[in-house]
C-alpha cells in the first residue's frame, strides 16, 4: 500500500473530526452527537447497529441516546419482530436538527473543498461508496 495513501487519509480524516467538532459547539453538541443525528436521517437501527456504524461500543451509545433523547430528538422504538430490541428514530425536532446539521456540514464542505476538480471529488464519492458496500 502507498504510505502517502495513509498519510492522506490521517490528514482527511483529522479534517473531517475537526469539522464536526466545529459544527457541533455551534448547536451545543459533541461531534459523536452530530454525526449520530446525521446517521439517523433515512434509518432506525439498533443500538448494536448504531455502535458498529459509529464504531464504538454500545456503552457508548448508550449514554448519547439518553442525553438526546432527554433533549427530544431521538425515541426509542421496540423492534416489530423481536420486542427485546429498542430501534433508535428521530422525533420531528431531531429530523430538523439533522437537516440542519447536514447542511451546515455540506456548506463546511463547499467552503473547504470547492475548488477540488470535479473528477477528483467523484473518486472521493467512489471510495466512499465502495467502503460501504464491504
């Protein structure tokens, strides 16, 4: 494997953490909060799901539901087919809050990441779907 391959993907990655802590302080949440009310938009996983999406470990997940839920923007929804399960999904102000988020975080991107040529963006966009087909 290319070593500048993994230097860039640190250094993007460093990026990307820094973004999400920014847009976090200016809604009054952690970057884990945020990228788990983005995850959240079109799902309604588990909290097993949501730690291996997230990876983390379900403690961790744990302690974010509560605080979010106590804000009223998640609920937890017993699974259909198996009751001892609780699925995570937005209330009404967290799918607003998401959007927000969301745009706040592609505005970020625009401002950060404009100028990069559009084929080098679609490689960007192929990467990142070919991750998560694995």
């Amino acid at each position: 494997m290319d070593p500048d391959l993994s230097r860039a993907l640190m250094a993007l990655h460093r990026e990307l953490r820094g973004l999400y802590a920014a847009i976090a302080r200016r809604f009054g949440l952690t970057p884990q909060q945020v990228e788990l009310l983005c995850l959240l938009k079109d799902r309604t996983p588990s909290f097993g799901e949501l730690a291996a999406l997230l990876g983390c470990d379900k403690t961790n997940i744990t302690g974010m539901v509560d605080r979010l839920e106590r804000r009223s923007l998640l609920t937890r929804v017993a699974d259909r087919s198996d009751r001892r399960i609780s699925r995570l999904s937005l209330t009404d102000e967290g799918k607003a809050l998401g959007g927000e988020l969301r745009e706040a975080f592609a505005a970020q991107v625009a401002e950060r990441w404009g100028g990069v040529p559009s084929s080098a963006a679609a490689a960007i966009v192929r990467l990142a779907q070919a991750d998560r087909e694995r």
